[in-house]
C-alpha cells in the first residue's frame, strides 16, 4: 500500500547554554537558550528507506527502517538519523533534504537538533519530554557519547522569551523572561567532537562521586570536601557549585543585577577550567579577551568543552555580529516544531 501525505516541514533549533553545564547527567539544574539557527527537514513519507540529502555533507543518508545498528551507520552524519530510526521503528519511510545554519562541531547542538527534527519528520507523537528522551537514547545509541538530557530536551522545549531553567532530576521546564537590552554572543572558538573525548569520563567521574556522598543535586560543598581521592573531589565540586551558580544567576537577570550574572559565568568558566578539566587554552584566551571588552558582564565556554563555542552576556550592542569572525550575537527562539501543508 502506498503512503500518501502532504509536505512535512520539521524545524528544530539549536542551543546555547547560558550557565549550568556538566550537570545534566547528576539530575542537576541548566539554563540553555533556543537560538535563531536551526535544522530543518523537507519533504515526504514514502514505500522505502529514510532517505535524507543534507545541504552540508556531501553523503546522503540512506536508513533501512530495520537498521540494526544505528553505531555502524554511514556516513558519520547518518549514525544520528538511524538512532531515531531504531528507536521510533516507523511504519513508512521518508525522503527529503535536511538544511542547517548550525555549525557541527561547535558544541551548538547541531546532532540533537537532527535527532529531534528527524523524529518530527517521521512522525513522532508524544511529549516534549518523551521527544526529549528519545533523541537522547538516539544520540547515546549512535555516538556511544553518555550524554545527559539538556540539549534534546531544550531543543524540544525552547521558547522565544528566552533561556529556560531545566531540572534535569524532574525534567521541568521553566522560561527564563530576558532583559531585552542584554544580548547573547556566541564565538565559535575551534571545532570539537565528544566522541573519544574525555566525556564519558567525566560522567564515570561523577557517579563515583555520587557512590561516596549520594546524588550530587542534594549535595553540599563539605560533603565534596570529604572525599578522599583529588579528582573526584574536584569533580564534585565543580557540579555542587554549578548548580548554585544556575540558581544564583536566575535570581541575579530576575534582580536585573548584570554584574552578578556576568561574574557568575566568569566563575562557572574557572570551576570548568580548573575543577572539571573540559575546557582548553584557546578557550580560556577567548573568555579572557571577551571579558575585558566595554560592555561585557561575563563570558564562558559553553556545552560539552574540549572546544566549540564560549558565550558572553553582553549589553545590546557592545558586540557587533560578524559572520566571518564566527560572532554571533544569538536571539531566543522558539522549539522544534511540524509544519505539514
Ligand atoms: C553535551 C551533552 C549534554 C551536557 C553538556 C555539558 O552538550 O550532550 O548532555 O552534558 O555536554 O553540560
């Protein structure tokens, strides 16, 4: 029987995170912002594979609906399309193009948006946070990456007004409303990727931690202080201090206090430098070089680390955008959504 439908168009935007990184995957707090790039999927179901073309890699991907393997997909690009396939098994196929204005490997979450926008285009009905959930297993399944809820789930959940307050133990999302005379600049440092990256590590890092003093969410800076091994102690330190920094920095945009939020994210890029270990010397040449710019509250590097992008809470038009420097100064947008006409 052939499938029939009209144009189905899936949007899903990539992400920033303002404050709160490394503690999705402890049920700790994040604050990323929806932002105005994005991937989008064209095209229709069909009697076939899940068949894409993508305006930047010169592979298509070509899925069977029964993929076994979503690891072992080819090109690099299809292993995310075949996780969402495996895990949504869809009755018909689809054939289209995808087109992205996000950078890969910028730590903007280009691999998540293509998950969550692949699982719009094939049909998938549910919550944002089932939608959220299942990018995520597509994106662990297909880089072997044992990444946290927090890209998918913002991506899913983004909203226009501005960054959203995530708890990732309970999943709830809530909007952050955003001073418009503060800009949002992104830099794109230099490309990264977290598969084979020390990742995974960290997450192990973390769970040893939790065996010693509980979940790191409920956790105290003197519980940290009491584990006996360096490294782990740092870890716990860096995400107990983050998730009070997220907090803090709530209350600070509430209280319009701009020199507060800026000098928290200048502390989350420190404890993220000398605690957690993911960011790099490029990267913290750049913070640098931001924060003593006029009109620049705080900068820090963003995401997973290792490379990618720092982000900077700037007043409106401190910092111009610059395509061919890679400065972007970002707007909140709107989450994934479906069009079908
Ligand atoms: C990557 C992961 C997220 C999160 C961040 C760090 O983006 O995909 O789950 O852990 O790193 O905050």
């Amino acid at each position: 029987m052939g499938v029939t439908s009209g144009l189905i168009r899936a949007f899903a935007p990539g992400r920033v995170n303002i404050i709160g990184d490394h503690t999705d995957y402890t049920g700790g707090l994040v604050l990323p912002m929806t932002i105005d790039r994005g991937t989008m999927i064209e095209g229709q179901l069909h009697d076939g594979p899940v068949e894409l073309v993508s305006s930047t890699e010169d592979q298509p991907a070509i899925v069977p609906l029964d993929i076994a393997d979503p690891s072992t997909a080819t090109p690099g690009w299809a292993r995310y399309v075949a996780g969402v396939v495996a895990e949504m098994r869809p009755m018909s196929g689809f054939k289209g193009r995808v087109s992205t204005t996000i950078p890969s490997g910028a730590g903007l979450s280009s691999s998540a948006a293509l998950e969550v926008a692949v699982a719009l285009a094939l049909g998938f009905r549910g919550s944002v946070t089932e939608l959220a959930l299942l990018a995520q297993r597509a994106e662990q399944t297909a880089s072997g990456v044992p990444c946290g809820i927090m890209d998918q789930l913002s991506i899913a959940a983004g909203s226009e007004l501005g960054p959203t307050l995530i708890d990732c133990h309970t999943l709830t999302v809530t909007p952050l409303e955003f001073p418009e005379d503060l800009d949002i600049v992104v830099v794109y440092g230099h490309h990264r990727t977290l598969v084979g990256s020390e990742y995974a590590a960290r997450v192990r890092e973390c769970a040893q931690a939790e065996a010693i003093i509980g979940p790191l969410r409920l956790a105290l800076p003197s519980d940290a202080a009491r584990i006996v091994d360096t490294v782990v102690r740092s870890r716990a330190r860096h995400v107990i201090s983050e998730n009070q920094r997220v907090r803090d920095f709530v209350m600070a945009i509430h209280a319009d206090a701009r020199a507060d939020a800026g000098q928290l994210m200048i502390e989350s890029h420190n404890s993220l430098r000398d605690d957690f270990h993911t960011s790099t010397p490029a990267m913290d040449d750049l913070v640098t070089a931001l924060c003593a710019r006029d009109g620049v509250w705080g900068a820090r590097m963003t995401g997973g680390g290792f490379g990618g992008c720092v982000v900077a809470l700037a007043e409106q038009g401190a910092i111009e955008n610059d395509e061919a420097k890679r400065v972007w100064v970002v707007r909140p947008a709107r989450g994934a959504h479906l069009n079908v006409s």
